[in-house]
C-alpha cells in the first residue's frame, strides 16, 4: 500500500515542482499604488510568505480593468505600463522556491459605489441583504462586454506571464462576475450565456480556453471556484461538480475550493458550529468531488492545526491545504507546520462581541488587512490588536467617506 500523503511531500502541477503541500490562499491587500502598479509594501510582504515556508503562494486578487476594481489599492493588470514593478513583485514572492501565481478577477456587481459607480453583471440583479446602500445595481452586460473581459483576462495572463510569475489563478469564486454567470440567482439572461447550466458556464470555459490558447500547455492555470453559494437559487454543490469535471476535461491544473458570496459569507464563517469545529469548512465536498475528478485539489477555509490538515491530506480529498487568515499574523506558519505536527495556528477570533458593530465594520476582514498592512512595513504583526480599535476606524471612515466597503 502507498504511503498517505503529508505536508512535507512536493507535488509536480503542470510542470513545475511544488516543494510542499501548503498554499497561501489569496487576500486582498490593497497595497497597490495610486496607478494600479505592485509596491515595495507587497515585495516586502509576499517576500516575508516565501521566507514562510510555503510551497505556493497565490496573490490576493488582482483586477483587470481599472474601470471595474472591488476595493481601493487593488494592483491592476490592463497594460505593460507597469511591468518592472510587477516583475519586481514576482522576484520577491518567488524567493526560497516559493511559486507565486496571481489571482486574476473582475468583481461584477460586488464593487461598491466609492470605486465603481456602474458595476457591470450577467443581470441586472441588486445585491440583497441592505447592500443596495454600498453597492449600484449593475448594467447588464453586452455580447462586446463578455468579449472585453475574456481579452482582458487573456491580457493580463500574458503580462503576468511575462513579469515572472508561474501561474495564475482565475477567481472563480465568491460572488465575483464569474461567481455570477454561475448562479441562476444572479444570472437571468435567455441568450447562450444564461439558462441551463452548459450557458451558464460558458463564460468561465471561454476565459479559460482563451487563457490557454495564450500561455500554451505548460504555464499553470487554476481556479478557484465556489463548492456552492450558500444561497437560495444559487449555484448548487452538484452544479458546482459539473463544472470542476468540464473544466478537469479542459485541462485546467489546479481548483481551489471554497464558498459563498458576500450575501452569504460561507467562506470566511460557516453557518454550523460544527462544521467550525471541524476546522476544514469545504471537506466533505472536497470528499464527494474527489470520487469523480484527478485534477489536484486545494481545500481553503478553517484550516488551523498541523493535525487537521496532516489527516485530510491523509484521506486523499485533497492534494493541497489553502491557509489565508491565520498567516496574516503567523507569517512563519507554513514553517512550524513542516517542522512540527503540534503546530496549531489558531488565534481569538476578532470580534467586539456584537455582531452588528463586527458587522458594519467589516471586522473579520479589516482586522486580518490590518495585519497584512503591519506585515508590510517590516513591523511585526498583532495577534492581540483590539477589534475595538479596529471597529473604530471603520465606523470613522464610514462617517467620513459615507460608504463601507465589501467582501472576500
Ligand atoms: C483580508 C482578506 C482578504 C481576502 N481576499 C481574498 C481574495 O482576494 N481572493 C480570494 O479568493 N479570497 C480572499 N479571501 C478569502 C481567503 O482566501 C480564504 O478563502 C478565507 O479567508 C478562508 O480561509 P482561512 O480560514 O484560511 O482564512 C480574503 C480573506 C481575508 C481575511
């Protein structure tokens, strides 16, 4: 009998030789510089990862048109205007045989009302649950809209390609434009991109083929896609598998798995208790999908201790363990977690105790972004930062700027 497989075993993805099986899931930094370009804070913090011990590292998400941003600071990709300071960012991402891909994404409707006045989406259909305030209803998206964006994403690939780095990552998930021409909640068109689920998806095959057609077989192309929104009327876990087996016969190499949207935040704090408790929020999909799919699988949301994650790569659900959150302040995590199987990265959840202050003030989000910001300066981060504080600052940018921002 084979051996199980363990955190410290390499994995070879399209070529290139993962030294390990742990991968930094994306978070948005907004460190990016008043033009859309990479800064020496993201050198500094992606440098700090690499030196982390990470097999893989994904960039938080990186837009492809500067028309359409989900949050202030995102790096843009539409041009080569600023190729060196990408290139610089790659070269610092990609220390200690760390591989970096960059996750590409166009926010559709979740781009609130201070960075995109006119969202664009499959539908027209408004974000619920009262985020008409921050978010516009989007425009519908023409035939030339659906072809602008898949030659943006083909755009951005090749830049990237040529800044160095060793693969991209389409966001496929979190209720991002592609998230949305997945679900029939969001997407209402009757034309070949809307309806069934075969129209539904085409929008994701057809950037994704015309990816590949740019980059050829041997640069890596993975996604990251929801194993369901969470949401009524949206995209279905069985939904989602159709799709991880169409996209597996198109030779995608990588899908990483997670879940939810910013009406329903799966991805970031699970409805259940138990499914927290369990530390792996997407397993039992992870588990299911793995009996009708080969292509390498990374399993993000919840990960915590050395054992959790050593025991689910065990059970051959999954090919790699995604991490977000806790390396925000456990930089050197992914080390710990080589070296020593007590490992355990759990830290106090942020919260002021009530939920509607956490929740106007964005706070498990703010919170981390704090920390990457701390981590990006050279300073040490703070485990212990008061969400009051952090609760503060929030509800004073709101007071002042009348809008909050978003998401995942
Ligand atoms: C500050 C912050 C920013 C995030 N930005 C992104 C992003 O740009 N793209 C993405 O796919 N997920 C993003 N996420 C979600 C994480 O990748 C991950 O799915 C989620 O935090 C659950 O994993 P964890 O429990 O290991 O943190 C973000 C999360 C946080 C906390």
């Amino acid at each position: 009998m084979s051996q199980p497989i363990s955190l410290n075993d390499p994995i070879e993805i399209c070529g290139l030789k993962i030294k390990n099986r742990l991968c930094k899931s994306a978070m948005s930094e907004q460190l990016g510089g008043r033009n859309g370009e990479a800064t020496k804070a993201l050198e500094t913090l992606y440098k700090t990862w690499a030196q982390g011990g990470f097999g893989l590292q994904i960039t938080g998400n990186v837009m492809i048109d500067a028309r359409h941003c989900g949050e202030p600071r995102n790096v843009i990709v539409e041009n080569r205007n600023h190729i060196e300071a990408l290139t610089r960012w790659a070269a610092a991402a990609q220390e200690n045989q760390t591989y970096c891909w960059v996750q590409l994404n166009h926010p559709g409707k979740q781009a609130p009302k201070h960075v995109d006045k006119q969202p664009i989406s499959p539908s027209a259909v408004p974000l619920g649950q009262g985020m008409d305030k921050i978010f516009n209803v989007p425009r519908v998206m023409t035939e030339d809209d659906i072809a602008d964006v898949i030659q943006r994403f083909t755009n951005a690939t090749l830049i990237c390609q040529e800044a160095g780095f060793s693969g991209i990552q389409i966001h496929g998930a979190h209720g991002y434009l592609i998230s949305q021409f997945l679900s029939s909640h969001h997407n209402r068109r009757t034309d070949r991109w809307g309806g069934s689920l075969e129209n539904r998806m085409r929008f994701v095959i057809e950037v994704y083929r015309a990816m590949r057609a740019a980059v050829g077989k041997t640069f890596p192309i993975g996604i990251k896609l929801n194993s369901a929104d969470f949401q009524r009327g949206g995209f279905t876990e069985q939904e989602s598998m159709t799709v991880v087996q169409t996209l597996e016969s198109e030779g995608i190499d990588l899908i990483e798995i997670s879940g939810g949207n910013y009406e329903a935040p799966a991805m970031m704090r699970p409805k259940k208790r138990s499914t927290i408790e369990r530390e792996a929020y997407f397993l039992e999909y992870a588990e299911t999908l793995r009996s009708h799919v080969q292509v390498p699988l990374v399993v993000t949301g919840g990960f915590r201790t050395a054992k959790a994650m050593s025991n689910a790569l065990a059970s051959g659900a999954l090919d790699m363990v995604g991490i977000a959150r806790p390396v925000s302040v456990f930089p050197n995590l992914a080390n710990q977690l080589l070296t020593n199987p007590a490992t355990n990265g759990s830290y106090a959840y942020p919260s002021t105790g009530i939920k509607f202050i956490d929740k106007i003030a964005v706070m498990d989000i703010n919170w981390h972004e704090h920390q990457l910001k701390l981590l990006s300066s050279g300073q040490p981060p703070n485990p212990s930062l008061s969400p009051w504080w952090i609760a503060w600052r929030s509800i004073r940018g709101i007071l002042k700027s009348g809008s909050q921002k978003r998401r995942a």
